[in-house]
C-alpha cells in the first residue's frame, strides 16, 4: 500500500523544491531591476524644486529633517544618463561592490570629490600605485570602489561622484534630476515640504493600466511559471485519486466505513505530501540562498492548504459516488 503512494512524496519534493528556485530567480530580477535603476527602489520619488537651491543646500534640508533619514539623494545629470552626483543621509541603501566600498556618511565631509565606478569602468581606471583614479573632466578622482555583481546591469555602466563640499556649494540642484530614495518609503508630502517642491512624484513608474514596475509586470514569466507549478501540485489529488479508484472499490464491498475510509485517505495524502514538501523546501534553502523566506513559505503552505481542502473534498464525493 506504501509502496502506490510514496510517488506522492518525491512528486511534491521535486516541484517544492523547483519553487525554491524560482523564488531565487524572483529575487535575483527584483535586484537586477533595482540595480538597473541605479540602485532606486520603486518607491524612489522625483523632486522638482520651486526656487533655486545648490546641492548643498538640498543636502542640508534633508539632514536636518525630522523624519526623514537613511536616504539616498541622486543629482543625475540630464544629458548623461550615466553621470550621478550622490549625497546619503544616515545609513542609506548601498549597491553591490566587486571591489573596495561605496561611499560613507564620513566621506560627505571631504575636501576632495570622490568617486564609484561601475565595474565596465574598471579597465579605464589609472592605478599608480595603491589608490586608483577616473578622468573626469580633465581632472583625475580618486576611486573609492567598483559597483557590479555576478550578472550584467545598467548600474555596471554608472558612474557616481560624490562632490566636495565646496563643489556642492557652487553646482546648482536645479540643473539635474533630483531622486530621492529611502530604505523605507518616504513620506510624500513631507518631502515637497521640506524641498518646497512644485512637483513630486515617482521616479521609476509609468502610470499605465498597469504600473510598469509592478511585480506583475517585473515578474511575468516567473509568475506563470509559479501558476503552472501551482496546477501541478494541485493535480496531485486527482492523481491520488485516480489510482486508488479500484481500491476504493474493494473496500466498500467489504463494508470499510466511509467516513474512515476518507480520513484514513486524507490522513496518508497530508503525510507524503508534508513530508514531500519539507523534504523540497529544506534541501532547496539550503541549496539557494534567498534573502527573505516569507514569500516561498506562505508560497507553499497556502498551497499545502487548499489541496488538501480539495483531496477531502473530493474523495468524499468519490465515496459517496461509488456507494
């Protein structure tokens, strides 16, 4: 008998721990889209100002803000797309480096502009000795890191140069695109008001029937694949079901109780199909290294769930049918 249900438990195990992977993948193209633009989160909002400020003046608007820190302010020049001047406040989000650091809440005080490199710059770098420095503008910057990670993105291209003060000083905000981020979502009126925006709005959404940084969107052919993973673990009942219609049968000829035979059939569905996806998601967390668990966990269990409603649900009516 153990031995015409035990495909129940390496059947779940296989496609549980394929949904290990694809949240993996989910995960990997969230960071790819965010490092595509330039290290902003969806929440990352675009601030135009009503009078003319000077990037320092707007840094110290935000520093002095209640209620507003850990954020990362973007002055991106308009006709390169790939030239950023940065300030951060407090402990603002940070790409992924191949080489050195990014930028520090120390380094904001310097007398000297430095700068980080994406890494399609690092061949261009000039590295005499110890310290590497970037041509810019006739100027050589000294290079404090090298941004990238495993797999190609736009921030692979970027280049990020965190003024002096003196040059924040003279180099007017208004002149570039102004982004603000935070590592929580900012609050949106705050903000205008602290900057006296005339207009503020998100950076990276495009306001379609859909928003085109939507999960949706963002995750379409991960999505699918998830709802066609989900029918085949919900086909698991019916496969169960099928397979013991003889059985069934024989039991009931035999006067077996009907209301015993459909717990002892759900008793055994829930065991392999527990065990099978325990033994799925275990192996693959250990496998594949994913930053968040929840949403492969909650992923699973629901699925767990409603299958298990749907095998008590039909293998009642298959009893009752066959009687």
């Amino acid at each position: 008998m153990l031995k015409k249900r035990i495909w129940l438990f390496f059947y779940s195990a296989m496609l549980v721990f394929f949904s290990v992977f694809l949240f993996v993948k989910i995960q990997q193209r969230t960071l790819m889209i965010q490092l595509d633009n330039h290290n902003l989160t969806p929440d990352a909002y675009h601030v135009v100002l009503k009078s003319k400020m000077t990037l320092q003046d707007v840094a110290e608007r935000i520093d002095k803000a209640d209620g507003i820190s850990n954020v990362q302010i973007h002055f991106q020049d308009k006709k390169n797309k790939r030239l950023t001047y940065f300030y951060g406040v407090k402990y603002f989000p940070v790409p992924p480096m191949i080489k050195g650091s990014f930028f520090g809440s120390n380094d904001f005080d310097s007398s000297v502009s430095i700068a980080v490199v994406g890494k399609n710059y690092k061949d261009k770098l000039y590295t005499p000795k110890d310290q590497s420095y970037f041509k810019f503008n006739g100027h050589y910057l000294p290079v404090i890191g090298v941004m990238g990670d495993s797999y190609h993105t736009e921030l692979d291209n970027q280049l990020f140069i965190m003024p002096s003060m003196e040059q924040r000083s003279q180099m007017m905000a208004n002149n570039y695109r102004i982004i603000i981020d935070g590592k929580k979502p900012l609050d949106k009126k705050k903000l205008a008001d602290v900057l006296d925006a005339s207009r503020i709005s998100h950076a990276n959404r495009q306001h379609l029937l859909i928003e085109q940084d939507s999960w949706i969107v963002s995750h379409f052919k991960e999505l699918i694949v998830l709802i066609i993973l989900a029918f085949g673990l919900a086909a698991s009942p019916f496969i169960w079901i099928f397979f013991g219609n003889s059985r069934y049968r024989e039991l009931l000829f035999i006067n077996e109780s009907s209301k015993r035979l459909v717990y002892v059939e759900w008793e055994f569905f829930a065991l392999f199909y527990g065990l099978g996806m325990l033994f799925g998601i275990i192996p693959g967390m250990l496998f594949f290294d994913l930053s968040s668990y929840l949403g492969l966990l909650s992923y699973n269990f629901a699925i767990y769930l409603v299958n298990n409603l749907l095998f008590i649900w039909m293998i009642s009516k298959k009893i009752k049918d066959l009687k």
